[in-house]
C-alpha cells in the first residue's frame, strides 16, 4: 500500500492516541504549551478533538502539561525580554490560563516591576529623564506599549 492510500485511510483509535500524544510530547519537548494552545495546535492537524482533549488531560495528570509552568515560564520569559505585566496578563488570559494562575504567575516571578520599567525606560531613551512634556509622553506611550501600568510608569520617571 502507498502512503497515498495509508493517508486517506482513517487511523484506528489506539493508533491514533498514540500518533497524538507522540506529537503533543514533540511539541512540548521544544516548550512549554498551554492546555488550550496545544488543544488547538493539535487539532488542526486533523485530530479528533474528543482524543485531543482526552490525550491532553492524560498529560496534565502524568504532570507533563501544566498550565501553571506554562504561566511561570512566559512571566520569567517576558519579563526578561522587558515586558510588562499588563501586556503578560493579556498574552496568558489570550491563551485561556485562567485569572488566579496568572495573578500567581505575576506574583511569583520576584521582578521588580519598577525597576524593569525604569530599566526599559533607560535602555530606549537613555539615563537622563524628559527635559519637556512631550519627550516624557513619548516615553510614557513607549511604556504602556510594552505592560507597564500608570504607577510602574511613575516610578520609571521618579527615579
């Protein structure tokens, strides 16, 4: 048999269980996914979405998809990148991780929110703050553009 005739032919369950935690376990073993990113990702390659979703619960029980590490890695991810946790909440609530992971995610991280602002402030514009208004809004846009909110924004300007 071809493989032309072996695709138009439906995999039997088991075989396609197996075909779709092997490639949920490839995706991952590049890096963490969200239950629902992955739920999505897996099945536009033409996987029954019962099975997907079934395959997927079975990976959160083994421990290796977890919503809580997925949120963990893109607050430590983002952060690092100079991203603030206004457009952090956003992404995660984008990926449906639900409101009290992502607040622990944000809370865990130990980033100093002020600071990085202060930082990101820096590194675009340099160390000297604003002489006018219009040089300091243009910063402040700069920095709500990137996640930051009105009191991280202050900070940024009063140190």
């Amino acid at each position: 048999m071809t493989q032309a005739q072996n695709d138009d032919q439906p995999l039997d369950p088991a075989a396609e269980r197996i075909a779709i935690r092997k490639r949920a376990m490839d995706m991952l073993a590049r890096r963490e996914h969200a239950p629902a990113e992955l739920l999505q990702k897996l099945a536009k390659r033409d996987h029954d979405r019962e099975q997907v979703a079934e395959v997927l619960d079975e990976l959160i029980d083994d421990g290796l998809l977890s919503a809580a590490r997925y949120a963990d890695a893109m607050v430590s991810s983002r952060a690092s990148r100079g991203i603030g946790p206004v457009r952090i909440r956003a992404e995660l609530a984008a990926v449906r991780i639900d409101e009290a992971e992502i607040e622990r995610a944000l809370a865990d991280s130990e980033t100093d929110w002020n600071a990085l602002a202060e930082e990101v402030r820096a590194k675009r514009f340099g160390v000297a703050q604003p002489e006018d208004f219009p040089a300091k809004a243009k910063q402040m846009r700069f920095l709500q553009r990137r996640g930051f909110d009105m009191d991280m924004l202050n900070a940024a300007f009063d140190g």
